[in-house]
C-alpha cells in the first residue's frame, strides 16, 4: 500500500510485482523476468527494501500489544493453583471417610453372593437327582422281579429303564454301568426263561403218559355215554364207574393237568427278547428228542398189556400237549411242524406196534391191544390227528390175531384129538343122549324111541370140534368189536376165518394123526366117518354165524355146498390113503409068511395058509368096517387087491428063484383061485362087476397059458385085441419058462422017456418062438 | 429059499372086552403102552419073530375084539391058532369068571391040541385087584394049563408069557415031527397040518 501511495505510474507498476510474488508463493520467475527484462531491478530492490521496512514496523506494534495480555494470564494462573490445592485436600478427605464406610457393605456382599452360589449348586443337584430317582426305583423293581422270577415283567422294566429313565442320567457313570448291565439282564433273564422252559420239558415228559391215560379214560366213558354203542359196551362202562369213584379228582380234561405257563411266558419274554425263532427252534427241537424217546418202544413191549398201555399213553400225551400247545401257543408250533412230527411219529407208531405184535402169542393179550389201539384212535381222532395207517394196523392186527387163534385152536384140536377113542359115541340116557344132541346139530335119522346105550355114528370129537368152532368163532368175533367194520366185513372175515380154521388147522391135525405110526384102521375110518359130519353141521355153522352178523346165510349157493364137501377133502384124501397103506401093510407082514415050495411036485390041493389067511383078514376088515364109506372101502379094497396080484406076480418073477416045478404053479394057481372067489364075492359094495377080478386078470392068463400048454393059441392070437392070452408079454412068458425048464432039469436025468423029450423039445420051440417076438 | 425063520406058530389073544389083549400084545410087539382105549374092531394082528433055542420063530399073534358082536368073526380064527392066549383082567371079576365060556369057545372052535395059556392081566392094579392069584392059579390047574400075571402097562412079564407059550409049542411040534418022521427032508410042517387032524384029539386036553 505504501507502493500505491509513492508516484501512481510508478507506484502502479511495482507494486504489481509485489502484489504477485505475495500472492504467489512458488511462481515467482516470470516476474523476476519481467523485472530483469525492463531493467528495473535496481527500481525494484529499493521499492523492495521500502517494502520490508514497513512490514517490521507492523510486527512490532502488535507485540507491544499482546504482551499487556500475556502478564494478567500469568497473574490469574497462579490463583487457580491455590484453589485447586484446596479442592484436592477436600476430596482427600472425603474418600478416606467413604473407604471406611463401605468396607462392612462389601464383607456381607460377598457373603450374599456365596450364598447365593450355594443355593443354585442345591437347586441343580436337586433336579439332577429327581432325574436318578427313577432310574434306582426301576432297578431296584427290576432287582425284585428278577429275585421273584418274574421274569417278563422284570424285562418290561428293564425296557422302561433303558428308553425312559436311563436317557435323562447319560452323563454319569452309574448310567453307563446300568447301560453295559442290561444286556446282561437280559441274557440272564432269557436264560432263567429258557431253564423254566426246561423244566417245564422236563414236566411235561414226565406227565404225558398219565395225560395220555386220562384222556384215554375220558374217551373211554365218552364212547361208553354214548348211546350208539351203548349195548356193546354195558360191561366197560361199569367198570368205568367204578374208576371214577377212586379218580374223580382227576376229571379235568387231559391238558388241565399241565401248567403251561412256563411256556407263554417264555414266549412272552422271547417275544420282548426278539428271540422268538430261538426259542421256537428250541422248542421244536426239544420235543422232537423227546418225541423219539417217547416213540421208542420198550424193547419187552410185547410181553405185557402193561407195556403196550405205557407206551400208548406216553404217545399220545405228547401230542395232546403239542396239539395245546398249538392251540395256545401263538404259534410257537405251527401246524406243519405238528404235522409233520405226527406222520413221523406216526409210522413210528406204526412199524413199533406192527413188529411187537408180532412178537405176540397171545390171542388175550391182542384183544386187549386192540382195544387200547381203539381207544387211541379215537382219542387221538378227537384231537384232531389222522390216524388211518394205525387203522390198517388194526387190520393187520387182525389178520395176526386170527393166525394166533388158529395157533391156539391148532392146540385145542390137538388135545380133543389126542384124548380121542374114534369110536362111536356112545350114551347111557336120555340125558347124555339129549346133551349130544344139543351140543352138536344132527338131522340123521334118529329112531323114534331110542334105546340105550345109543351109539352115534360120530365120535365124541365131532361135537367137541363144532362146539370149539363156535368157540373160535367167538373169539374172531370178539376182535370185530367196536372195530366199526361193516357186518358184511365181518361175516366175510368170520367165514374166511372158519373156512381156514377148517380146511388148514384142523385138517392138518387130522394129517398129522394119519402120520403117527400107531394109528389103526379103525380110528382112520371113524376120522373119515368124523368130518363127513362135520361138513354136514357145516350149514349150522353158516347159519350160526349169520345169526351173529345179521347177514344173510350163504348156505343157499351152490358155491358153498360145493366147497363144504370140499372142506376136508384134502384130509380124507389122506386118511384114504393112509387106510390103503395100512392095509398094505398088514398084507405085507402076510406076505413075508409065504412059505412056497417052488419046486412042489404036486399041489397040497388047497390054497396056501397065507392066502387063506389074507383073504380072511380081508373079507374080515371089509366085514367089520360096515361103518366105512363106501367109496373108501371101495379104494381100499381095490388097493388091497392090485397089492396082492402084484406081489404074487412078483413072486413068479423074482429073480432069486431060478426053477419053478410045474406044482408050485399049480399050487399058486389055487391061490390065485381063492383071490378070485374073494374078488367076485362083492367085499365091499359098490363095485362093479368083475372090477376086483380084473387087477388079478394078468396072472390068470399068465397061470392059464402054461397050465394048460395052449402055446399054438397064444402065438396064433397074438397081439390081437381078442387074445386070451393079451396081457402075457414075451418076456414074462420067457421068464417063466426058462425058470419051469430049470425046475425040470432034475427030471430029464431021471426019467427019458419019449413024451418027456417031446415037451422037452416043444418048450425049445416056445422059448425060441417068444425070444423072436420079445426082440420085435 | 432062504426063510428068514424056522418055525412060524399062530397065536391067538381071546378074553373079554376091555381086559387088555390090545395092550399086551402093543408091549409085546412094540414094546410101548397106549392108555386110551380104543377097543378092537373084527381082528388085529402083529407079527414078531423072536429067538428060542437057537431057532428062529415067527410069531403072528391075532388079536380078537372081546365085544359079542364080533363072535362070529373072530371065533373063524381060532382053527389057524397053534397057541392061546386067554386073557382076564385081574380087576374085573366078571371076565375072569368069563374065562370058562371062552375056555368053551375054544373047544368048539379050535383044533384040540392048541396049546392055551391064562393071562391075569393089569397086575400093576394091585390095590383095585378082585381076583387073587390063588384062584387065577386054581382055574389054570383046573383046566391043566399054565398061568401068569402080567402088566401090559408096567410091562411086567409079557414077554415071559408069549415065550412061555411060544416054548410049549415048540416043545410039541419038535415031538410031533420026531413022532411021524416026515417023508420029505426039507419039508417043514405047515400050520394048516394040524387043522386036518381028526377031532379026537379033543381029549388030550384034558390029558394035559
């Protein structure tokens, strides 16, 4: 401004340099240029200089200003310091009396707060411990049911423990003992399940047959109740009553006798347990060992009723159990296994009774074992089991029963036979008469007043045998009982039964008499005589057992009339035989005594002794034996005489007699003669003319050709169906001769005369003539 | 041809129904005993070759049926016997009292040199006995002929009986054939000789 004021051309133009380098900090070269370059620098620096001067002026008046300010500043400061001084030593003092007064407040405040702390450490521990609690008490149940053995409740609790109780007290330890602990629980308790379920095996082992017994008894009295088979059972049922009395403690029904608790509640506890299955296989496997004890028979079955019971009743309490258990227990078993056990069991059953009955000889002891397998079908029908094979084994039983009954009755045939006369009956009274007459159905013709003693054609046996018939028919009858068969089965079964009973067993005995070395014609025929009538009472008999079966009497078919003739065929066969073989015999033992001279020069003029005698003995026999059939008489008689043709004849041609005289011939010319008379006098009746003579046809044209020398005849006739000589064969005719030219030997020594020579010379020509046709 | 015997001598078993001619000679023929009864109808016989004195004796004894019926039958064979057994049971005092019809019989009907023996039969019976020896001992003598008791069941003297018979016949025919001195060497006296003797021999039993 001082530059404005100076010259304004000048004062302008530098001030203007001024004004830029003041106002312009770092920019300051154009100006000193523009100074430079107008040549003013000189100008300039003293304008410059003015410049400086005038701004010291102004600083120094301004410091002469605010130095007055500075001095009063200083003075007040030092007034402040003495005020605040004081005001310290005011504080000072009241903090000392504050420090001492709250020092008491700050003691009990932190007593409060301990206090504090406690009670909330009691509140958690509290809550903590309502937490436990059930923990403890469910165990501590858990402890009772187990030490109690309630064992399915004991698992409840323990499955409350687990989920419920033991989730809330994870974090302590106890928790985690109780956690490891129950598994083991758990073991312990399927464990003590599964020995109950032992025991309870064991039990029922123990128990089935007595369950088998009283379920038969049941059945037994329900069979007995029941008005359809009532009458076939009076006699059972009274017994029954009488057992009652003495069991009727025992009238629950078969499976009240078992507590099977032990087995639903180990199912329970397996079902907790999620064992089921193993339980189950358990089970099953258990009783599957114990059904094969149980269906394995005591190896002496056979010998008593008692047996056969024990083992029925063990049987079938088993499966009355198993049938419960199927019923009750939810599955534990299921039908198929039952099942599937029962087929097993039941051919067990089956085969073990089969081969023990086998054993059984007894024909008592059968009825008794059918009535037992009866009683056990139907026992087991009610329960739901099949039992169809058990039937066929009935059957066979039955089959087996009659085959034992013909044992017997074989036996009883025995003895009547062995104390058999074989003579006629014979009664002293009417008594004794009437008795016979009742015991046995005879339509002969009885006559109108009987005098006695009577004899009845039959032997004592005859009424003895039909009576034992009955008997046996009976006894069949008694294994049909309750067997539920129709009448028709059974009458068929009942004449099968006689039929063999007949024509096996009793026929046999009948053969097995004719077999016996001692046996005599007599008792021979009375057999014979015997079964002719029993065959006759056989239509009694038919008709008996049609009373019996209510089945119409066959008796009317030709069939049956047929076949009872037929009845002891086989056996009068045998005694025909046997009478044939006796007489042989005794024609034998004549036989041996023949006491030919062979080279006799003359005959004695009547028959040989033994001849006599044998035709004596015969006409005898024949005489005697009126009571014979005439057919067998007729058999026998012609054996009798085919036997002696034949040994005469042997005697000619036996080959240990080298001569024969022409007496000798003679002589058995006569006794062939005696045979004749004998064979034509009709011995027996019947007969047909000349059939007897014809067996001793041979030796007579063999007797009439060389007695009387008719050689031209027989070479002429020869093989011509008219020869009377046709039965002579040239090697007989050459036998003969050679041992007749032997026996004359003697005489061509002696006597030489022409005749001799002749015959001599003749018999030389015979010889060679037959020797010529022997070869053709 | 060689005979398997030397002599053959017919014996006949007579006496009443039921005293044990059956069984007497079952003993003696095959040495057994048959309790039950079966009584013989018409005529039986068995044949038993025993040995006496070194010779060799065939002895076909006959067996009659004692019941009346078969009289006719049997009396036929007593013509052939050579030696007879009459048989009584020691029990039963009616067939030992029969004896002397049957002794009857005999006379009648057989050749009159038979030899006859007495048989008192079921000796073991002692406590049913009826007829006592002495009188069994007494009729033997009565009619000159010997006597035994036997037992067909004890077996007690059967065989001693037919020996004794069979010895006594023996005895007699070896006499006979000394007596007559036969024509032919070889010849052997046939039974029928003796039924062609003439009826007076009838006497010699008594003579006996």
């Amino acid at each position: 401004m001082d530059n404005l004021l100076r010259d304004p051309n000048e004062k302008t133009q530098y001030d203007l340099y001024l004004q830029e380098i003041e106002g312009i900090d770092d920019y300051w070269g154009p100006t000193f240029r523009a100074i430079f370059d107008n040549n003013e620098h000189v100008e300039f620096k003293r304008k410059l200089e003015e410049r400086i001067k005038h701004h010291d002026k102004d600083i120094e008046r301004l410091c002469n200003v605010y130095y007055q300010g500075f001095i009063e500043s200083v003075r007040e400061l030092l007034e402040v310091k003495s005020q605040s001084k004081n005001l310290n030593n005011q504080v000072v003092s009241i903090d000392k009396q504050l420090q001492t007064a709250s020092q008491a407040i700050s003691k009990s405040g932190v007593e409060l707060l301990k206090a504090r702390k406690v009670q909330s450490n009691i509140a958690v521990v509290i809550a903590q411990l309502n937490l436990c609690l059930p923990v403890f008490i469910t165990y501590s149940k858990l402890q009772k049911q187990i030490s109690e053995k309630r064992y399915y409740p004991a698992l409840k609790t323990l499955e409350e423990l687990e989920h419920l109780h033991l989730p809330h007290v994870a974090n302590y330890r106890f928790s985690n003992q109780l956690r490891e602990k129950i598994p083991k629980y758990r073991d312990k308790i399927e464990a003590a399940s599964m020995s109950d379920l032992k025991d309870f095996l064991e039990n029922i082992r123990k128990f089935s047959p007595k369950i088998g017994e009283v379920a038969m008894r049941h059945t037994s009295e329900q069979l007995a109740s029941d008005p359809t088979v009532i009458g076939r059972k009076k006699k059972r049922t009274i017994v029954h009553q009488d057992s009652n009395i003495t069991f009727s403690e025992e009238d629950l029904s078969a499976q009240e006798l078992i507590d099977f608790s032990p087995i639903y509640r180990g199912l329970h506890i397996a079902h907790v347990l999620e064992k089921v299955t193993n339980f189950e296989g358990y089970y099953r496997a258990e009783r599957t060992k114990q059904a094969r004890l149980v269906l394995q028979p005591p190896t002496n079955m056979h010998e008593s009723e008692e047996s056969y019971q024990n083992y029925i009743y063990a049987v079938l309490g088993f499966f009355i159990l198993e049938d419960h258990v199927l019923n009750t227990g939810r599955g534990l078993i299921t039908k198929v296994f039952l099942e599937d056990m029962w087929t097993m069991a039941l051919s067990k059953i089956t085969t073990a009774l089969q081969t023990h009955s086998a054993y059984c000889t007894d024909a008592t002891l059968i009825l008794r074992i059918k009535d037992l397998i009866m009683l056990f079908c139907t026992t087991l029908r009610n329960y739901g089991y099949s039992v169809k094979p058990l039937w066929e084994l009935v059957r066979e039983l039955r089959d087996h029963y009659t085959e034992v009954l013909m044992q017997k009755w074989v036996q009883v045939f025995r003895d009547i036979l062995s104390k058999e006369d074989f003579q006629p009956t014979k009664v002293l009274d009417q008594e004794e008469f009437e008795q016979i007459l009742q015991s046995f159905p005879w339509e002969g013709d009885l006559p109108d007043d009987v005098s006695f003693p009577y004899s009845f054609p039959f032997s004592s046996m005859v009424p003895k045998v039909y009576q034992q018939v009955k008997e046996f028919i009976y006894a069949c009858l008694k294994f049909s009982e309750d067997l539920n068969l129709s009448q028709v089965e059974v009458d068929e079964m009942i004449r099968k039964s006689m039929n063999l009973l007949l024509t096996r067993s009793f026929s046999g005995c009948l053969s097995s008499i004719f077999r016996s070395p001692h046996v005599s014609l007599q008792k021979i025929t009375q057999i014979i005589i015997d079964t002719g009538y029993l065959e006759d009472a056989n239509v009694y008999l038919d008709q008996f057992i049609s009373n019996i079966t209510g089945e119409e009497s066959r008796s009317g078919t030709v069939g049956t009339i047929q076949g009872q003739h037929a009845m002891f065929r086989v056996a009068r066969e045998d005694a025909v035989r046997q009478i044939c073989e006796k007489l042989r015999q005794k024609l034998n033992e004549f036989l041996e005594l023949e006491t030919y001279d062979w080279t006799l020069g003359e005959p004695k003029g009547h028959a040989s002794s033994f001849i006599s005698d044998i035709i004596a003995f015969l006409q005898t026999t024949f005489h005697s034996f009126t009571n014979l059939p005439p057919e067998v008489a007729q058999v026998a008689c012609r054996s009798a005489c085919e036997h002696i043709s034949n040994a005469m004849f042997a005697l000619l041609m036996n080959s240990e007699i080298r001569q024969i005289s022409m007496g000798a011939l003679n002589q058995l010319n006569l006794d062939l003669l005696q045979c004749e008379q004998f064979a034509a006098s009709e011995p027996v009746k019947g007969l047909q003319q000349d059939e007897l003579l014809a067996y001793f046809g041979k030796l007579r044209e063999l007797l009439d050709l060389f007695i009387s020398w008719d050689w031209p005849t027989y070479f002429h006739d020869y093989a011509q169906e008219t020869s009377k000589y046709k039965q002579v064969q040239p090697d007989i005719a050459i036998i003969l001769l050679e041992k007749l030219k032997e026996g004359d030997r003697k005489n061509i020594f002696t006597v030489l005369n022409k005749s001799e020579r002749d015959k001599k010379k003749l018999l030389e020509t015979v010889l060679k003539q037959l020797r010529q046709l022997s070869v053709k | 041809m060689a005979k398997t015997y030397d002599y053959l001598f017919k014996l006949l078993l007579i006496g009443d129904s039921g005293v044990g001619k059956t069984c007497v000679l079952f003993r003696f023929s095959e040495d057994a005993f048959n309790t039950t009864f079966i009584s013989t109808i018409g005529i039986d016989f068995k044949i038993r070759t025993i040995d006496l004195d070194g010779k060799k004796i065939k002895l076909q004894i006959w067996d009659t049926a004692g019941q009346e019926r078969f009289r006719t039958i049997t009396t036929a064979y007593y013509r052939g016997a050579m030696g007879i057994m009459l048989v009584y049971d020691i029990t039963n005092e009616k067939s030992f009292e029969n004896i002397k019809n049957w002794i009857r019989n005999i006379e009648e009907n057989a050749s009159a040199d038979v030899e006859k023996m007495l048989l008192g039969n079921k000796c073991e019976l002692e406590e049913k006995r009826q007829v006592s020896k002495e009188r069994g001992e007494q009729l033997a003598v009565e009619y000159g002929i010997k006597f035994i008791e036997t037992s067909a069941k004890a077996s007690i003297r059967v065989e001693d009986a037919f020996f004794t018979l069979a010895r006594d016949i023996k005895t007699k025919m070896e006499k006979k054939l000394e007596a007559s001195n036969p024509p032919k060497g070889g010849h052997k006296l046939t039974p029928t000789e003796p039924m062609k003797k003439p009826t007076s021999w009838l006497s010699r039993c008594t003579l006996l």
